[in-house]
C-alpha cells in the first residue's frame, strides 16, 4: 500500500503541473501535425470523393479513379466532410459531385464538378488525373450534348453516343516506379509523425520528471518517510512506479489525442499497447537513475531535457531514421528510442503483430531492466547515505 501511495503521489504531482498543459498535452500533437505535413507524402496520391450512393456520375468518377494505380480513394458522404479532409490532409484532392448530376446531363444541361486541394500540397499534380476521370465518366453525355447541339435527335444522340464509347478502344498506359519508397506502408500523412513523437515525449517526460525525485529529497519528504516504517526498498519501488505511471499517462495521452484528431492507426492493439508499456519502463529507470545523479531539479532538469531530444535525434524520432546514413542507423541502435520506433515501424507498415515486434519488445526490456536495476541500485544508495 506504501508503495502505491507514493506512486499516486507522484502522479497527482504531474497532472497538477500547470506547466504541462503546453509541454506535455499540446506541444507533442503540435509537432505531429508539422512532421505529417512534412513526410507525409506517401498520401499525395489519396482523392477524395464527395457524392450520394446513387448517384450514376459518382459512381461512374469513383471508377474511373480507382481503375487508375496512381490514386487512392475515399469516398464521403458530403462536401463538408470532404472539405475537413482535405485541410487536414487526409486527402490530397477532392472531388464533389452535385446531386443530379446525370439527369442534369441526360437534359443536356452543364454541371459542375468540384475540385478542391489545398495550395501547399500535391492537390495540383492530381488534377490531370481527375479531369481524366471525370471525362471517362462523363463522354456519353459530352458526344450527345455535341450531337444535339448541331440538330440531332436527343434520344437518337444519346443512344448513338453510347454505342460510340462503347466500341472505342482505351488507351492503356502502363506505369512503373524505380526505386523503393521510403515510408512505403504509411496508411496517413500522421503515421510517422504520432509514432516518434509519442517514443520522443515519453522519454523527455520521464527525464523531466526527475527533478521531482530530487526536490523530495531537498525539501525532507524522503527523509521523513524513511524515520515511518517505510524501507528503503518500498521508497524506491513506489518512486519507480510513480515515475512508470507519469511516463504511461503521457503515452496513453498522446495515443487518444493522436487517434482522435488525426485518425492515426496504431495497428495491433496489443502489440501497441505492448511498446507503449516496456518503453514507459525505460522512461521510468532513466528518470529514477537521472533522480539520483544530480543535487538539485535545475541540473537534472535542463541536463534530462538535453538528454532526451540527443537521444530522440540519433534514434530517429526527429528526423525518419530512414533518411540516415548507414553509420548513424547502426549508432542509432544503442539507443531505445530506434528499437521503439523500429517496433512502430513493423506496426504501421507491414501490419505486424506481436510475434513480428518480439526482437525490438526483447531489447526494450533489457535496456528498462538495466535502467531500473542501476537506478534502483543508485537510489537506495542516495537515500540511506541521508
């Protein structure tokens, strides 16, 4: 029970932190929004498609598109919907279809198609794709709407423009793609981004906060419990939870946060939930051992927050290790952070489960038991020596 008390203690500290309102809850999604922007390019080839399930054009538009291997499609059920997908780059085109829209053209009327993208993306380079499909879907009615136009009968045209485009010859062009793509897999423009920031903020948090550990060992709150009938051993395994809960509380968070307001899916729940557990583990032996290395919270908190964006950068939670060198991908590896985000990785991309992370769960754990082991170590040391 002494155990849990500290624990809980530790964490109603954290979560009345005002400071942590930006650092923990806002900063961390504001980042994964500006790297989905940046390196969610995979998704440029992504349309959006707004019409009504029965509407003949729509249907005929989202055919034509999907029978083309550049271009991925979404269907919505309203403009709205589309518009919102398409700001926040869900989508990198869309495309809207007004309602009655073949029977408008079978009475020879024009209708309009919509076409929407944002300035800053690759909505531009797809419009080609959608002329091209609106124009499949759509050459019937143009080849009548000529053949009235110059006096023909309307029921003949129509019926004589079907039997045309129905006999004419497609052109098939065949595309290739050299190379490999380096996020191939990427399902959003956020993947990338929610997954190597919650490894980067997990880890910061928990360095962070060890500044607590040793503003309780200032202000005589160690020493106090260690005169109650309170060990050294249930002081340290409570600290060790307490900073285990705080570093789970700002995964989970950034898990939530991610999934709610940018659509990331994590993939296999339980192998998700596996990486977010064993990775707080080691956020939690770094922040117990950094705790126990330094005099007072200014030192360890501006030497943990150095610490912790160096080792985000080298394991690759700022820049996709991706685009490394083969030198610093092997450096990488000495960090926890490139095993986490490598695990995330087999997540994301290739649908893995836990059985295809059991290699990245194996390393994280040795690096959280070693953590732990030489913090606990440290700490009981620090403690007794008062």
């Amino acid at each position: 029970m002494k155990v849990l008390a500290i624990a809980r203690t530790n964490l109603s500290r954290f979560l009345r932190d005002k400071a942590n309102i930006f650092f923990v809850f806002v900063l961390p999604l504001g980042i994964v929004f500006l790297i989905g922007a940046q390196f969610g390019g995979e998704t440029s080839n992504r349309v959006g498609v707004a019409t009504q399930e029965d509407e003949p054009i729509g249907v005929a538009i989202i055919a034509a598109l999907e029978s083309d291997d550049r271009v991925q499609v979404s269907v919505f059920g309203d403009e709205d919907g589309l518009l919102r997908a398409v700001e926040r780059n869900t989508v990198s085109a869309g495309v809207s279809i007004p309602a009655g829209a073949a029977v408008r053209l079978a009475a020879g009327e024009s209708v309009d198609v919509g076409f929407l993208s944002r300035p800053d993306g690759f909505g531009p380079q797809l419009r080609a794709i959608v002329d091209q499909a609106v124009a499949a879907a759509t050459s019937e009615s143009a080849a009548a709407r000529f053949a009235i136009e110059q006096g023909a009968d309307p029921a003949a045209a129509f019926s004589t423009a079907a039997e045309i485009v129905g006999s004419a010859e497609a052109i098939m062009v065949k595309i290739s793609t050299t190379g490999d793509a380096l996020f191939e897999g990427i399902n959003g423009p956020f993947d990338i981004g929610a997954s190597s920031q919650l490894v980067l903020f997990m880890f910061l948090t928990g360095l962070a906060g060890s500044a607590a550990i040793i503003q309780s060992r200032q202000l005589g709150v160690t020493r106090r419990m260690m005169s109650t009938p309170t060990g050294p051993a249930a002081i340290v395994a409570g600290e060790a939870l307490g900073r285990f809960l705080v570093v789970l509380a700002q995964g989970l968070y950034i898990v939530a946060a991610t999934t709610l307001l940018f659509g990331v899916s994590w993939g296999d729940p339980l192998a998700a939930t596996s990486i977010v557990l064993v990775f707080s583990a080691v956020g939690a032996g770094a922040a117990l051992l950094f705790g126990t290395l330094f005099k007072n919270d200014q030192q360890a908190g501006s030497v943990g927050v150095i610490a912790g964006l160096g080792l985000a950068a080298i394991g690759g939670s700022m820049l996709p290790i991706e685009l490394f060198s083969d030198t610093m991908r092997q450096i990488a590896r000495f960090t926890p952070h490139a095993w986490a985000n490598e695990a995330f990785a087999e997540l994301f991309r290739r649908n893995g489960t836990i059985a295809d992370i059991g290699t990245q769960l194996g390393v994280l754990s040795i690096f959280a038991a070693v953590l732990l082991g030489l913090a606990a170590w440290r700490m009981r040391k620090v403690i007794t020596a008062q």
